[in-house]
C-alpha cells in the first residue's frame, strides 16, 4: 500500500516546486515539548539524524516539523512505516499540517512488491526528498530485502531520520545498521573492523568441538556513542505516574508436561550428536507455544482477567482464542479482523469494562490505548522491543492513572528464562547457549 496526501504544494506529478527566494528561519513552534524543541534544533543544520525517542513522546510531530523547516528545499516526503501503524502515522502528519507532500507506503509492501518498490524506487530518482524510516528497527537485518531496498532508495534522498523508541533490541549491530543505513561516513567501519574494535571473541572447546561467540567490548562502547552522539536525539518518557510490574506464574497440566520434557530431550540429543543451531532455535519455539498453549494456563490467565478493563497480548492466535473461551466477555481483535470492525471494537473499549485481547501483530505498534492503564502479557515474545512497544501503548503522554503490567508464566523453564532474556535485553539463544549448561534441565 502506497499513497500520497498532497499537501500546500502537490508536486507529486508536477515535478520539482520553485523554491522561494530566501530560507526561512525555523523558530519555535505552539505547543511543542522541550524533548521535540531539543530534537529539532539537533537535526536543523544536519543532513540525516535519528530521533530515538519513547513511544508517546511525539516523534511523528519531529519528523513533520523537520519537513516544514525544509519545505523551500523539498519536493516530497517518503514516509516508510510498519503497515499497522500507516493510517496513524497518515494522521498525525495531517493533524500537525505537514507543508510537503508524503507519499507513505509500508515496510511489508516494499518488500513483498517489486511492482511497488520499482515505482517508489522511480519515484524517488526524480525529486528533492526526504525520507523518515519510522520504527527503524524493521530495517535493523542488512540481509532482509527490506532493509536492501530502503537503502537503494535511500541513495536518492538528500535527508534522511529514523525514528524508533527502541534503537537496541538485541545488540549494537541494531544500532549500526541503523546508523549505516543513514549515512555509511558516520562509524566509516565495515562489519569486520566493527566486529573486531567493539566486540572480542570468545572460544570453548568441549566434546561437541570448538563454539565460537563474540561479546561487546565495554572500553570501547564510549568512542562508538561519541561517533554517533552529533546525529542522534535519545529521551525517554516521563510519564508522570506510578508504574508496577507483576510476574504472576501459572501451573499447567500432565499433558503440557510430557510434551515439553519430550521436546526439551529431544533437542539435546540432536544438541549432543549434531550441535546443530537449528535444532537449539526449533527448540525453543516449540517450548514456547507448548507454554503458551497449555490449557490450564490459559484458563487461569482468564480467571485473572476477568471483568477488568485491561490489554492482554497473545503471541498464538489459539492462545487467545483459548483465553476469549474462558471470559464472560470480552473484546479480540486479531489479524483476521477488519480494519472497520477494529474500529468500533477499539471504540467500545472505552465504554465496556472489559478485557481486549490483542495479537503482538496487530496491537504493539501505532495504537494509542491510553484509555487502559492495564497491560496483561499473556505470554511473552522473544523480542525485547516488542515488550516496549507493548507497553508503550497506555505509556504515553497524557497517561493519568497509575500503570500496571503483569507478565503471566507457566511454571516451565522457559518462560522463566524468557523473562530473564527480556529483563537483560539479551538474545535468548546467546543466553542458552553460554550461560547455562546445554545438559540442565531448562
């Protein structure tokens, strides 16, 4: 999906505008926050930047402003975004009257189109641009074709700004192709000398061979912020009121007990014979569904739930079909639900003391739910940013009431060490596979 909204000055089929005869001097606008003011006069005389800031805080506003101060050097804006949060972003920058034309289009469609990619891609050759990556973490993988073809059109933009609350989900490769993505002269490194200067290798030899794996240099850390220190905005978001977090653990039944140690002895036989990576991530995964799959857990995660106004995230579409079963009412809202009927349920969620399960997919991105000041996690993503994302959709300015977040856990190891994984913002594999013995019982 791609479409543009003209604006004061329409040049999307016209060609380039005229600039004016003189550049106007950006001054302070009504109504923005000190964190915005301080972000836009960071980015005023720069080419690219990143504005790395909280969920809630504004950043689309940033992003509109930085565009309305360069309008006499603008033909368009490329305003790249999760596609769930298109029609928000679509919004905002019609709320905070955007004086260049956007054209916007979705991470999923640069990817699964050529037809799309190749017009935008032609599009872009022939205009003075600007270009936002919104939630830059979806361009964080070099080798998606995401991130390749936003770096190709990115060769045609003369300014460029990402935008993300959560620049770091697993480690600072996030933060360098990120930063890469925007301007390869700022770290000037290839991945081999980032590799060398900012982590050191570690090897252990036992009687599977020799395991390689690499953990970031902490001396050097400093002289990489200091590299991108000039180009980047970081705050994070007071909001203003108490916030609790509750890990509450749920016991699950024989069946879900025979299937998890079956897996679990499964994969360290093929772990033993093979050391083969994949079977440690397969491993994974399945403990995780069977975890959050089990049907006593799921049954008392509703017995928690009910009757309050509160947003429960399900990873499994039959997690929370389980959960909505066991719930006098509710509301569900899910990948399958259209973009209309979504409306009306968020609508009635502000009236109806009850439940809103949600899917990771459809609810961690975009929405504004401040009305709630409730998050139940329901089960627990591998993603750290994720969990930010989550709980950044009642953590917003504005939020009046105390919040509260429960993560929910069945009484298997591995939700345990998810939680763990998470509270580090380390990779669950890297954690599994050095810290604790492949021969435990997880």
């Amino acid at each position: 999906m791609t479409h543009a909204r003209p604006r004061r000055h329409d040049t999307t089929a016209t060609g380039p505008a005229q600039p004016p005869p003189s550049e106007p001097t950006p001054g302070r606008q009504a109504g923005l926050t000190a964190d915005q003011e301080s972000a836009l006069a960071r980015f005023a005389r720069l080419k690219v930047g990143a504005a790395f800031l909280e969920q809630g805080m504004g950043k689309s506003r940033v992003a509109v402003e930085l565009a309305n101060s360069r309008a006499h050097r603008l033909d368009a804006v490329l305003w790249v975004a999760p596609y769930s949060v298109l029609a928000t972003v679509e919004e905002e920058t019609e709320k905070w009257d955007c004086a260049v034309p956007v054209r916007f289009v979705g991470y999923q469609t640069l990817s699964q189109s050529d037809r799309t990619y190749l017009d935008v891609l032609e599009w872009a050759k022939g205009r003075r641009l600007m270009i936002v990556a919104d939630e830059s973490t979806f361009i964080k993988n070099r080798d998606s074709l995401r991130h390749q073809r936003l770096a190709e059109i990115r060769k045609h933009a003369d300014y460029a700004l990402v935008l993300t609350g959560t620049p770091l989900t697993r480690d600072l490769w996030d933060l360098k192709r990120q930063i890469d993505w925007l301007s390869p002269k700022i770290l000037a490194t290839d991945d081999r000398a980032f590799r060398h200067r900012y982590f050191t290798m570690h090897k252990k030899i036992d009687y599977d061979g020799e395991r390689v794996w690499f953990k970031v240099y902490e001396p050097n850390v400093a002289h990489l912020k200091s590299l991108m220190a000039p180009y980047i905005y970081e705050a994070r978001l007071d909001v203003g009121v108490p916030e609790t977090s509750w890990e509450h653990e749920h016991v699950v039944d024989e069946d879900t007990q025979a299937a998890y140690a079956k897996e679990r002895d499964s994969f360290l036989d093929a772990w033993a014979e093979w050391g083969e990576e994949i079977a440690l991530y397969q491993m994974l995964g399945n403990l995780k569904k069977l975890s959050a799959l089990d049907p006593l857990k799921c049954a008392s995660v509703a017995e928690r739930v009910e009757g309050r106004a509160t947003i429960v995230f399900c990873q499994y579409l039959q997690e929370q079909r389980q959960i909505a079963g066991s719930l006098t009412d509710c509301l569900v809202i899910n990948g399958s639900t259209p973009d209309a009927e979504r409306e009306r349920i968020y609508q009635r969620s502000r009236e109806a003391a009850v439940p809103l399960l949600l899917t990771y997919g459809v609810g961690s991105f975009g929405l504004n739910l401040q009305h709630f000041n409730q998050v139940d996690f329901a089960s627990m993503p591998f993603d750290y940013g994720q969990v930010v994302q989550a709980r950044s959709r009642v953590r917003r300015m504005g939020q009046a009431r105390p919040l509260t977040y429960t993560t929910h856990m069945a009484d298997l190891g591995i939700d345990r060490l998810v939680a763990q994984n998470l509270r580090r913002k380390d990779w669950l594999a890297a954690l599994v596979r050095h810290e604790i013995d492949p021969t435990a019982t997880l």
